[in-house]
C-alpha cells in the first residue's frame, strides 16, 4: 500500500494549518507552491509554535521556505525522511499578508 500524501491549504498571513497524519508512515517530501503578495515565511514543524524570527530553530523544524513581496508565484521541493504516526499532528506555519499557496505532503 503506497504511502498516503497530505494537501493543505496555505492560508497567507501569519497562520498555522494543522495536518493529523492518517497512518504510521515516512514523509520523504514536500513541495510548496504560492503566491508572494508579501515578506514572509513558511515553515514545516512538528511543534505546534512556529518558530519564525528564529536564527536558530530546534530540531522540530523539518523546513523553511522565505516568500519576497511582488505578488510573483513561487516553488519548492523539500526532500525529507520525517517517520510520523497515526494521529500525529504535524504543523505548517505561514507569515506574510497574501501569501496564499499549497504544501503537498508524500
């Protein structure tokens, strides 16, 4: 059975989207898309605080993507191996005003 993959809106603003993993599985990406209206940041964690504005964040911090104003659109693919269980939550942190996109987790 191939592992499940995990669509989550990105909301724009300073935002944490929440996503409850289904089964026991190994994440090995994440491929971000979205829209820079504004300066801001996105994070993959699996602490529910974000940890933006930090230099040095801890080990929870699996990811992180920095989105420059101009209303351009933006890419990236993340290589991970993140093991995650059922029922787990695992977070996606967002800052910037309009910085609207989608995180597809595999």
């Amino acid at each position: 059975m191939a592992a499940r993959a995990y669509v989550v809106d990105i909301a724009g603003g300073t935002a944490t989207a929440t996503i409850q993993i289904q089964a026991t599985q190994t994440l090995t990406s994440m491929a971000l898309s979205w829209v820079n209206a504004a300066a801001g940041k996105i994070e993959l964690s699996l602490s529910s605080t974000s940890q933006i504005g930090t230099a040095q964040p801890d080990t929870n911090v699996l990811a992180r993507a920095s989105a420059s104003a101009g209303a351009n659109t933006a890419a990236m693919v993340f290589s991970l191996r993140q093991p995650v269980k059922a029922f787990q939550s695992i977070y996606i942190h967002c800052t910037g005003a309009g910085n609207l996109g989608t995180a597809v987790l595999r």
